[in-house]
C-alpha cells in the first residue's frame, strides 16, 4: 500500500492543463528580438575583445529573456542588472572564502539564487553566472566587469530596440 503522501506528492508532477494559447511573436517583434541579441551580444564580445576579458556566456541566456520575453518578470532591468551582479558577488564571496572544491560551485550557486530570491531579483541566468565565477576562481572586478557592464548593456540595448515595437513596451517595471 502506497502512503497518501506519495501518492499526492506523484500527483503534482502530472502538471496542468495550458490555459494560455501557443501564440508566435509578430514579425516585426521577432525581427526586433534578432536585432536586439546581435546587437546586444555583439556590442559585449566587442568590449569584452577590446579590455581583454571573458565572454560570460550566461548573457546569451539573457538575451533570450530581455529581447524573446520582454514581458516576462525575470527580463526586467532590476533582474537582469541585479541578478547577474548579485549571483557574481556571491560567487566571488564563496571563492574567497572556499576556493575551488568539488563543492563550492554548489554551495556559491545555492547562495546566488538565495539572494536572488531574497531581493525578489531572480534571474535564471545569474545561476551560471555564479556558476562560472566559481569554476573560473573569479576575482571581485569580476562583479563589476564583465558581469554588471555586461547586463547595463544589455539592457540598455533592450529598452532602445523593444520599444521600437508598437507591441512592446520595456521595460514593465524597473523595481
């Protein structure tokens, strides 16, 4: 016999039914979102071959928020700015503190989205951010360059090119 809370529990991974309708992007919206990532991410690796620094690859994963969900709460410029800039010095903090172990990547990404969560500035791709620095032993100018240059850029770029759209309008909020 199967305990009830097994059973409930196994339940919740069943999921719900989509109450809202796949809807594709206008094109105009798409083509902007296109424009928006090459200019975003390319304006970053030029500066970033410029000073000499990493491309941080988890600001691809936010192109794809800032410029393919605008709407979407985690795209907004307090999470994307935060976010990444938070999970960076959380991050650096852990590698400080810990160096490279086999669990500091764990423990410092635990923290990053901790403090996310406590400053309501959850953005998904400030995991890998945090991943990375820990991986890579990263330094504190780390959370200032590439890390927090790196999200101003992108949405900076984000608020000129989304709102060449009659559709759009970026950000939702700022706080």
């Amino acid at each position: 016999m199967v305990p009830s809370f097994l059973i409930s529990y196994m339940t919740k991974m069943k999921g719900f039914k989509r109450t809202t309708p796949l809807v594709a992007p206008v094109p105009l919206d798409m083509v902007l979102s296109i424009l928006g990532t090459l200019l975003g991410i390319t304006v970053i690796v030029l500066l970033s071959n410029w000073f000499d620094m990493s491309v941080i690859a988890s600001f691809g994963a936010s192109a794809v928020l800032v410029f393919g969900t605008p709407d979407a709460p985690m795209a907004q410029p307090r999470n994307v700015i935060f976010g990444h800039t938070l999970s960076a010095a959380a991050a650096v903090a852990t590698v400080m503190m810990f160096g490279l172990t086999w669990w500091s990547p764990a423990l410092g990404t635990a923290l990053a989205l901790f403090i996310m969560l406590v400053t309501k500035t959850t953005h998904p791709p400030g995991g890998a951010t945090a991943l990375f620095a820990i991986l890579s032993q990263a330094q504190p100018s780390y959370i200032l360059t590439p890390i927090m240059a790196g999200a101003v850029i992108l949405v900076v770029i984000g608020l000129i090119v989304n709102n060449l759209s009659p559709n759009r309008h970026y950000p939702r909020y700022w706080y």
